[in-house]
C-alpha cells in the first residue's frame, strides 16, 4: 500500500502561508510580550498555537477571542480562518465547511484578498455533497479564478495541484496525471516548494499503483527524496516516513524483495506524529506483504495480526468522527452565536443611518432565524431516518441470530445422527458379524475345509469393512485425537491421494478446544482443502493452527493459479465459500480472502474464544 500525499494536514500548506503573511515568525513572540491590550495578546496567542498545530491551545483561545466584543471586520474575518482550520485538523468537515464560508463572505466584503484565496483553499478541499468524496471542484475553479486575478502564484500553485487530487480521488488518471505534471511546469519558490514534493509524491503513486510503472514511480519517488535530503527544512518525520513507504512499495512491486523490506523497516522506525494509526497500519500491511514473498510465514503472520488491530481502532476511531460530524446541534448554536455577534456590530455601527438600513437589518436578521428553521426540520429529518434505520438493523438482527439457531441445530442433530449409525454398526451389526464367523468356526471339523477358508475369508472382509465404516464415520474431530490430530491425518491421506503435498503448521494448539467448536473448525478447513483440490491446481498448500488465548485463527495457503476475490459476493459466492462463512459468522468469526491471477490463495479465518 501507498500514501497517497493529499492537502489539508499538512504543517506546510495555504494556512501556514496564510498566518506567516498575517504575523511573520521571527516577530510574533514579541508581540505577545508586547501588546497592550487582552485582545491583542489573545488573538496573536490564537496565531502562535495554531502555527503549532496545539489543537488544545488553539480551542482554548478561540474561546477566549469569542468572548471579547467589537473585533474589527478584519480580525472577523481571520477569526473565522482560525475557527475553520481548527475543525479542519480536527477532521470535523461539516464545521471547517460553515467557518471556511464565513471567512470568505467576510473577506469579500473588507476585500481582503489574502483570506478570500485561503478560504477559498479551505472549501476547495471539502467533501462533495454529490459523491461523498474528498475536494469541491466549484470551489477550485474559483480559487483558481481569483488567484489569476490577484496574479497570487502561490494559490495559482495550490489550484493546479487541487485538481489532481480532486481526479485522483475520482479515479480518473489521465486527468490526475495531467494536472500534475502542469502543476510541475510552475516556477517553485521555497516557500512553495512543500506542494512541489506531495505533487512528485503523487505522480509516483499513480505510476505505482494504477500504471504499473514501478521504475518511473521511483524516478519521482528518488527526485522527492533528495530535496528532502538536501534541505533542513524538508527533514520532518512525515516526509521521511512518506517516502519510505512509497519506495518500500515500489520495490516491492518490482519484486526486489531486500530493498522493499529496507525500505519499509525505516518507514517503520520513523516517529509518526500525525495519522498515527492509518500510518501503523499501512506500514503493518506492507511488511506482511513482503515477508509473505519471502517466505517467513511467522512474520507475515504477525505483521498481518498487528494490520487487522490497527485496522480495527481506525474503524472506531471514524465512527466517532461520525458522530461528532453530526452534531448539528452544535453547529446550530455555533453559528447562531457567530451571526449574533456579527448582527449587532453592524447595528451598533449602523444606528445613525436612515430607516431603509435599518428594514434591511432586519431582514437579514430575518433569513437567519429562517435558516435556523430550516437547519432545525433537517435534523429532526435526519433523526427520523436514523430510528428508522435502527428498527431496519434490529429486525435484521433478529432474523441472523434465527438463522444462527437453526443451523447449530442442523450441525447438532447431523452430528448426533453420525454417533447413532456409528453406535449401530459397532456394537450391532459388528458384533453380529462377529458371532457368525464363530458359529463358522464349528464348521472348521467338517468335510470341506476349502469351503470353510473361502466362508471365513469372506466373513473376516466383511468383518473388517463394518470396522472401517464404523470407525470413518466416527473419525475427524469427534473422535478422542482432537482437531489437530484430524486435521494431520486429513492432510497425510490428500497428500498420498491427490498429488498436492499438505503441510500443518501449529501454534500453541496444546489443548484440546470444545467438542463441537473442533467439529465445526475441521468443517471448514475440510471444505477449505476441497476447494483447492477442485479449483487451485496447486502443488503445495499449508495450513496454519494458531491459538492466541482468546482467539484461533486457521491461515489455509496455497500456490494455485489464484482468483478475482471481488467477484466473489453475497449473492453468489461460490466454490463452497457460502458454507463457511456461514459457519464462521455462527462462531461471530471473520473470513478474509486474499488472492492475486497466478499467485496464490491465502484464506484467514480469525474466531475469537
């Protein structure tokens, strides 16, 4: 996996330009020790913190800055910026959205040409209400309209390389490529030069990973890297982490497994300090990857646990930021309060002006109280489909934990109907096979004694047969063995069969599991082995027995032609794949199914204990 360089978390992006322009860096400790009024001290203290990116000491003098009366419209308007980049790193879209608008209508009306183009940056990186998906491209061609007309390069330079994400994030590659090459043909300040190295970044991604092109992807990966190198201020830990993984995964696709594996080793041994887990896991990915390639089955498998957890707490962590992103209450009161306190600025500074004025205030206070109505009904909207949404997943619910029951029935009675028909033809039909060659044995005197031999070799066959069968139907995990034991035994006779040789890897299977829990378990890895007879053509296929304490986890590899996985869906599965994983949810297990044309099939199936 890569990491794709986007815009808006960057410690060097339109912001930070927006806020050296504001203050410059070498002067605004001083003006901190030497303002002379509370709102002077605070709100260059708000400008401090947020150079730093101290989210907590930037909410705190936000709050402190709102309390204050009579900004100027000038520090309005770069107070909303500072509202709408404190939402912005805190990934609350929907806030970031209202005060990035709010800076910008400021802004147009005091005409203040550096916030209008930062507000403008800001929206431009929004999530479009259409697809759901990173980037507004209305809002880019409006940067990029108004960075023309105040000739600003660095914002004509922030509009071209919007625009390759905004294609890259839609999946069209030609158009990404190209806004980003155009992006290339600008003339690079230093202080621009940070947008210079995602937009190389970039390039090389898609050379990477969806042109297959690994050795120009290193071209742009390499020339990236050396103006890190060469420049102090280039030498953060999210740069050198950036190009670690990309040219870890480069070569990795060019097969040169030695340099993918260093690479990604010092990717991991960077300190990361922002999207911590996103980044844990794509390194975690990546190093399973690689040592999967390499045959270190043990690392893979340990790479590939640490990626499932990371993998796990980011899908948390989202769904707090979902949440919180719909918290329209908040936003409701929020910029009630900004609309409050912009509302009587201009009356207090309007009070002299004539009755025409005054009907227009009032009209404006007018479409705020109607936009609060309508901010209102759409909540109570969004209430409404999300109990109706609930009722739909209980119901839902219900019906799974009825199917549940009825296929543990089903493996239950199947189950009890094998023990019966084993019992009858053991102590039944077994022991009456045996008293019949007894009773032949008395025929041992008579005068046919090669009548008698051809009688009791027959009745010994038969003997043996109702044995077999006893025994085979009573054979795999319910028998005393155990699973592992069966599962061996399992491999040993496909392996004599079939021409594929089975090897069986275990990890602390030193107990035995519950009695029907091992049944099930050798279910699946039983239909598991099927499917690589009937579909893989493979010669060799390993399967990993792995107890973690609280949870199994079965790895069945092999080394077949390998399949789409995407083609396998709910609707039509195939190749067995429903039966186990109705077998696996039964156990509120996971299945994950991982294979490549011409490489393979890994199937991992993870149930806790």
């Amino acid at each position: 996996m890569l990491f794709v360089e986007s815009f808006c978390f960057s410690q060097n992006d339109s912001t930070y330009y927006y806020f050296d322009r504001i203050t410059p860096n070498e002067t605004i400790i001083n003006k901190i020790k030497s303002s002379s009024t509370f709102i002077d001290k605070e709100y260059y203290k708000l400008i401090y913190y947020s150079k730093l990116r101290d989210k907590d000491s930037i909410s705190k003098y936000i709050k402190s800055v709102e309390s204050i009366k009579n900004l100027s419209e000038t520090r309005l308007a770069k107070f909303s910026y500072f509202k709408a980049y404190y939402h912005r790193i805190s990934q609350n879209d929907s806030l970031s959205f209202i005060y990035h608008n709010e800076a910008l209508k400021i802004g147009e009306k005091i005409q203040d040409t550096l916030t209008i183009l930062a507000a403008l940056s800001g929206l431009s990186q929004s999530t479009n209400y259409i697809d759901k998906k990173p980037y507004r491209l209305d809002y880019i061609e409006q940067l990029r309209s108004q960075a023309e007309k105040f000739n600003n390069i660095k914002f004509k330079i922030s509009a071209s390389f919007l625009r390759g994400n905004y294609y890259l994030f839609r999946d069209n590659d030609s158009m990404a490529l190209k806004k980003y090459k155009e992006t290339l043909k600008f003339r690079f300040t230093k202080r621009d030069s940070t947008i210079l190295l995602r937009t190389l970044s970039n390039i090389g991604v898609m050379y990477s990973e969806d042109l297959n092109m690994p050795d120009s992807a290193l071209f742009y990966y390499n020339k990236r890297y050396n103006i890190i190198i060469n420049n102090k201020a280039f030498q953060s830990s999210n740069n050198y982490f950036n190009s670690f993984i990309n040219l870890g995964t480069a070569y990795n696709y060019k097969s040169e497994l030695d340099k993918a594996l260093f690479f990604t080793l010092k990717a991991d041994s960077v300190p990361i300090v922002e999207n911590i887990l996103s980044r844990k896991a794509i390194v975690k990915q990546n190093l399973a990857d690689i040592y999967a390639k390499l045959g270190n089955y043990k690392k893979a498998y340990h790479n590939f646990s640490e990626y499932y957890k990371l993998s796990d707490s980011i899908k948390s962590e989202k769904h707090r930021e979902a949440i919180a992103s719909l918290d329209f209450e908040k936003v409701r009161a929020e910029k009630a309060e900004s609309d409050k306190r912009s509302f009587v600025s201009e009356s207090k500074r309007k009070q002299n002006e004539n009755i025409a004025i005054g009907l227009g205030g009032s009209l404006a206070l007018g479409s705020v109280i109607a936009f609060l109505i309508f901010k209102n009904t759409k909540r109570k909207q969004k209430l409404a489909e999300q109990e109706k949404e609930i009722e739909s997943q209980k119901l839902a619910t219900v019906l799974k934990e009825q199917e549940l029951t009825a296929i543990d029935a089903m493996i239950e009675g199947q189950e009890k109907e094998r023990q019966r028909i084993a019992n009858d033809l053991h102590d039944d039909l077994g022991g009456l096979m045996a008293n019949v060659k007894l009773h032949f044995n008395a025929l041992k005197d008579k005068d046919s004694p090669e009548l008698f031999d051809k009688t009791n070799n027959l009745i010994e066959e038969a003997y043996q047969k109702v044995r077999s069968v006893a025994h085979a139907k009573n054979s795999g995990v319910i028998a005393k063995q155990g699973l592992l034991k069966a599962v061996r035994n399992m491999a040993d006779k496909v392996s004599t069969s079939n021409k594929i040789q089975i090897d069986v890897l275990d990890h602390g299977l030193d107990n035995r599991l519950e009695n029907s829990l091992e049944l099930t378990l050798f279910r699946v890895i039983q239909e598991l082995i099927t499917n690589v007879i009937k579909h893989a053509q493979a010669t060799e296929t390993t399967i990993h027995l792995t107890n973690h304490e609280d949870s199994i986890n079965i790895m069945v590899e092999d080394n077949g032609k390998g399949f789409n996985p995407s083609q396998i869906t709910k609707i039509n599965k195939g190749m067995g794949i429903s039966s186990i994983d109705k077998r696996v949810e039964h156990l509120d297990g996971k299945l994950t199914i991982e294979s490549d044309k011409n490489k393979g099939t890994t199937v991992i199936i993870d149930i806790p204990l």
